[in-house]
C-alpha cells in the first residue's frame, strides 16, 4: 500500500513521468467559474467544455453525484471532473460537499488511474468550495486509491495547508 504524497505546487502540472490522471471536484448544478477550475481552464478549455456538455446532456447520460468523466487533455494527460457537491453553496443542508459522491467517484477513478497504469493528482478534493473536511476526504483516498497501489499526490499550493 502506498501513500499519500503531499507536496506545494499546482496541480495542473504535475512533474511526474507516465500517464497522470488529475481529479478534481465538480457541482451538479453545471457551475464551473470558481475555484481549482479556474487553473484547469487556464491550463486547458477541454475539460470545461466537456462538463458543460455533460451537464446539458445530463437527461440521457450519467451526469449525477458519484459519476466521473475523464477529459484527455494531452498524450499523457487525463482530467477527472467528479461530480461530488451538491449544489454550491452552503445552506440548512450544511456544506455541499457529498463524501459518499467522492468515494464512488474515487473508486471509478481508481479504476481508471489502474486500467492507465497512471498515478493520480489532485487539490484537496472537496475541501475548497464545497466545504469538506480533509479529515473525512484523505480516507477516502487511502481506501480507495492507495490501498490498490495507486501513487496520489495531493498539491498545497500557495500558503494553503
């Protein structure tokens, strides 16, 4: 079993060798405009236009909380937008992180990241915009990614821990 690297840097560059799965949390609303998005739209339109599309065609596709889709954004590059917030804001339903919704999608990124031969990058998934709790999100990754020997490498950037 592997672990959780950690290190300062940006996400959407990661400076590792082989094929890098980046994976990231998406609403359900079909909103992308704040947050770690913004660095993936600068970096690459692809994995914008494609959860638009994805949102808009959601009555006849698996658009919903716990689906991923991955977005080849170069050779070696795949985006994973998860669909793991409910809504965007924070209101009587408390934060609209869904920490089952990122355990299903971690699981299909698992599989994905496997099938590659690919290791996996991410912010601290769910813990931004969505409100969530790095003490409930990091098992989840441990179970579902790094307990099948899948290198992850989580990205501190700025001053941020």
């Amino acid at each position: 079993m592997s672990e959780i690297r950690y290190v300062r840097g940006d996400a959407t560059a990661p400076s590792v060798k082989g094929v890098k799965v980046i994976a990231h949390v998406c609403n359900d609303l079909g909103g992308w405009g704040k947050g770690f998005v913004l660095a993936l739209s600068r970096r690459w339109p692809e994995p914008e236009a494609a959860y638009r599309a994805w949102h808009r065609d959601r009555a006849s596709n698996d658009f919903a909380l716990g689906a991923v889709q991955f977005v080849q954004v170069e050779p070696y590059v795949w985006v994973a937008n998860m669909i793991g917030q409910r809504g965007m804001r924070t209101g009587s339903t408390g934060a609209p992180v869904r920490y089952e919704a990122i355990g299903t999608a971690l699981g299909r990124v698992a599989d994905r990241a496997a099938g590659l031969e690919a290791s996996v990058h991410m912010p601290r998934i769910g813990c931004g915009l969505a409100g969530g709790k790095w003490s409930r999100v990091e098992p989840l990754i441990s179970d579902r990614l790094t307990r099948r020997g899948i290198p992850v490498t989580v990205y501190d950037h700025g001053d941020t821990p």
